[in-house]
C-alpha cells in the first residue's frame, strides 16, 4: 500500500542513500536506539511519500497517504502526543523522528501542548490550533472572528480563520472576540465547522494546514472570557520547545545527510571529507549542531525542573536555533552539490524547504525578540536567573547587552544572549567543540574556523 514505483538509476561515484537515523549526542534514553533503528527502515520511505502525496481535501474531508498515517502512528506509539514523566526523555524521541520527517510533529506537538491548557484530552483525539486571521497576523487583538456567549461557559463562534493547523485534528483552541474581550474556545471538528481549502505551502508539505469557517460553530470557553491569550499561552510555550527540538533535528538530519555524500563521493583523485576545506565546512557545521542540541536539552531540562527561566530560555532559542537552521541546512545542501538540489537525488530539497518554517510557526523572530524585551521589563528577576546559567567567560558580554536593550536592538540582545548561553554549555559538554565555536570569525560563513589543532583535531574527531 505504501510501495512507489519511482526507480533509481544505478551510477558510480555516489553513495547509496543515507538510511541511518543519527542519534548521538541525544540524552540516553530507554528505547531510544531501537526507535532509532526501526525509523531508519521503511519509516524514511514514508516519509517521501507523504510529502510526494500531500494530503488532499474532499468534501470536508482532509484524506492523507497512507504513509503519514503510518508516521503519525508511529509517534502516537511512542507517546508523544502526550506528556511524558520527562520533557528530556520525549524531547530525545521527538528529535529521532522528526530527523525522518517534520510534518506529523505538528499535530503530535499540539496534542501534547494542548494537556497543559485543557488538564486532559479523551483517548484518541488530536488537538489543533486556529489564532491567525488575515488581517492581524501575529496582532491576534486584532482578531474579529465573534463568540456570543449563550451560558455556562458555551459559546456559538462565528467568522473566518486564515491559519489552522492540523485541520483533520478533533479539537480546535480557537481564540474570539467575546463581550468582554478575545478570549479561547475549545471547538470540536463537527457541526459549523468548515474547511475552506488547504494551503499550498512552501514546505510542510505532508502536514495539512487551512483556512477555515465558522458558522455558529459550539465553543467551550477555556480560561476566563477576556482572558484568551493567558488561556492559551501554555499551549504556544510547549509548541515553541518542539519548534527548538524540530530545528535541531532538521540541523541533525541535513549535516548527517552531507556528511555521509562527503564520505562517499571522491573529486579531484580523493574523498571530499579527506580534503581540508571540505573539512573546514563539514567540522564548523558540526560544531552548530552541537550548540543547537546542547541548548535545545538545555531547555527540556527546565521544563522538567519547572525552571522559572524556562519562559525566557524558550524564546531566546525558539529565535535563536530556528534562525540559524536554514543556513545550516543551505550550507550542507551545497556541500552535496547538484545532488543536493534535484529532488529525486536526495532529501536536501525537502529539508530545506521545511527550514524555515519553525521560525516562523508559533511566532516570528521579531516576535521572540519582543517577547523577550516584554519578559525582562515584566519580570526583571529573570534576568538574574538567565545570567546565572552563564559562566564567569559569557556573562559580561549579556550583562552590556541587557544594559543598552531597546526595541530596536532586541535581536543583537537575543542573539547575544542565545550565542552565550551555547558557548557556557559547549564548555560542559565538550572542551573541543566549545573551543571551535569560540574560534569562529564573524563572517557568517560556515567553513571558517581558524586553522591549527582546534580545527584539525576537531575535524577528524568528528567525522561521521
């Protein structure tokens, strides 16, 4: 049912295609390596068809491939729709399957994030999110989809939504304008509830999302009417961890996929992973996706703590990993070459079609940016608590940034702060990686670490 009859020519000179699901450097987790092993087997078939066979709207009915309802369900198994006794421990499975494919963590995250707003979510469903509307974006106040309250918490909703994501799900946080101000419904995918068409995304392309109707839809008031955004921020907070996790494994997955076409590709009379430069490029891209990763659990972690600091720590790297993916993912499509480029000669193309997406699901950079400002003028105390994570070598740096912090300059004070942050916890992890991250010029290019042990040791260490 799942089988393609797309063949593939066999030529020299080429690897075969990467099947291995990378799991290193991920926290030690039961299961974790048999989850590893099982997804590199057919599941990363499925995840080519599911993004070749995008799902498909009849009627009122969003119908998938049959491949993303085997992904999903291998997710759904593995109890990531759900919370789990450890943000850690599902953080390390979320990152495994999402380095096959992307698109069902969307409604696994949203599922899961939508527990800590509702306190529970019957056995079976799965739970979307409907905020944005054409005219406000990510100004949700400026929404004007109608609630009309008809009492004991019930509502009927009325008015058109721009972005629903995960349209096929059971249950929908929905936000509205009710009498005393926007506020949040749970509304049920049933009646007054209308698919209007389905977006035809850059990326993403296996997951559905859409423009949606209400008319006269029934909506349970989640939280206190005029309360909406408070109501569902918990839901936004938990999605923006999986967004972190998701660019990390899309980091993971693209210099994974260019390191195994550099060990088994040879010009000019040797293997490209043998020749300096190609090195220079394969150890920096390393190098990133050990900060990524490092920071990512770092954030998992407080989570799990119920660390004050989370609420900080998630918007500095949501702005900060998300931002740096697509560049990663760019530079290990280049390393491939026109490989990289032709869709049916290797998974970059997909990859990179979904890299920037995280940075924009769930609140833009700028919005991050502004959070962040918000949180420190709101919260001073939190300040403290995130320059007690740095060490005595990274901490001045932020204290001189928070110091002359405008709005203007938000995404110098984050990017100081994320960059910080990655270098204390590259010291604790590993002195070499930290050391290479540290020698970095700033050109902005990959490929540019400084010559001498640091990078050459590096580079042979961390080859794959």
């Amino acid at each position: 049912m799942l089988d393609d009859d797309r063949s593939v020519a066999t030529v020299a000179n080429q690897p075969q295609p990467l099947r291995e699901v990378d799991v290193r450097g991920l926290p030690p987790v039961e299961g974790l390596d048999a989850f590893a092993q099982e997804l590199a087997g057919e599941p990363r078939e499925w995840a080519r068809l599911a993004n070749e066979h995008p799902p498909l709207l009849h009627g009122q009915t969003v119908e998938f491939h049959p491949a993303w309802d085997a992904l999903l369900a291998l997710g759904r198994r593995e109890q990531l729709h759900r919370p789990a006794s450890s943000y850690v421990e599902r953080a390390a499975k979320f990152v495994a399957l999402a380095q096959v494919e992307q698109g069902v963590g969307c409604p696994l995250s949203m599922t899961h994030a939508a527990h800590f707003v509702l306190g529970d979510v019957p056995d079976g469903w799965l739970v979307g999110m409907s905020m944005t509307e054409r005219q406000g974006g990510s100004d949700v106040r400026a929404n004007t989809m109608e609630a009309r309250p008809s009492g004991d918490g019930l509502a009927t909703l009325q008015g058109e939504k721009w972005f629903c994501s995960a349209p096929m799900s059971d249950a929908f946080l929905v936000l509205a304008q009710a009498p005393a101000g926007l506020s949040c419904y749970l509304v049920e995918r049933r009646d007054g509830f209308f698919v209007e068409r389905l977006k035809p995304k850059l990326g993403n392309r296996s997951n559905a999302s859409a423009e949606i109707r209400l008319e006269r839809a029934p909506g349970t008031l989640v939280g206190e009417e005029g309360r909406g955004v408070q109501a569902i921020i918990e839901m936004v907070v938990h999605t923006r961890l999986d967004c972190v996790l998701g660019s990390a494994a899309l980091q993971r997955e693209a210099v994974a996929q260019a390191h195994h076409w550099c060990r088994g590709r040879s010009v000019f009379g040797k293997l490209l992973v043998d020749q300096p430069l190609m090195q220079n490029v394969l150890t920096d891209l390393r190098v990133e996706v050990e900060a990524s990763t490092v920071s990512a659990f770092r954030l998992a972690r407080a989570f799990d703590e119920d660390d004050a600091v989370r609420r900080l720590l998630t918007a500095v790297l949501k702005y900060w990993v998300c931002k740096r993916t697509p560049a990663v993912v760019a530079e290990a499509l280049e390393c491939i070459g026109g490989n990289g480029y032709v869709e049916d000669a290797s998974d970059l193309p997909r990859l990179y079609r979904e890299s920037p997406l995280n940075a924009i699901w769930e609140g833009s950079s700028n919005v991050q940016c502004l959070d962040v400002l918000r949180t420190l003028r709101r919260e001073p105390d939190l300040a403290e608590a995130f320059l007690a994570e740095l060490s005595d070598r990274d901490r001045p740096a932020v204290e001189r940034a928070l110091a002359g912090a405008d709005e203007g300059d938000a995404r110098r004070l984050v990017e100081r702060m994320a960059v910080a942050l990655q270098g204390t916890l590259l010291d604790e992890h590993d002195e070499a990686v930290a050391a290479a991250f540290r020698a970095r010029e700033p050109f902005g290019a990959f490929g540019t670490l400084p010559p001498g042990e640091i990078r050459n040791g590096l580079a042979r260490r961390m080859s794959y």
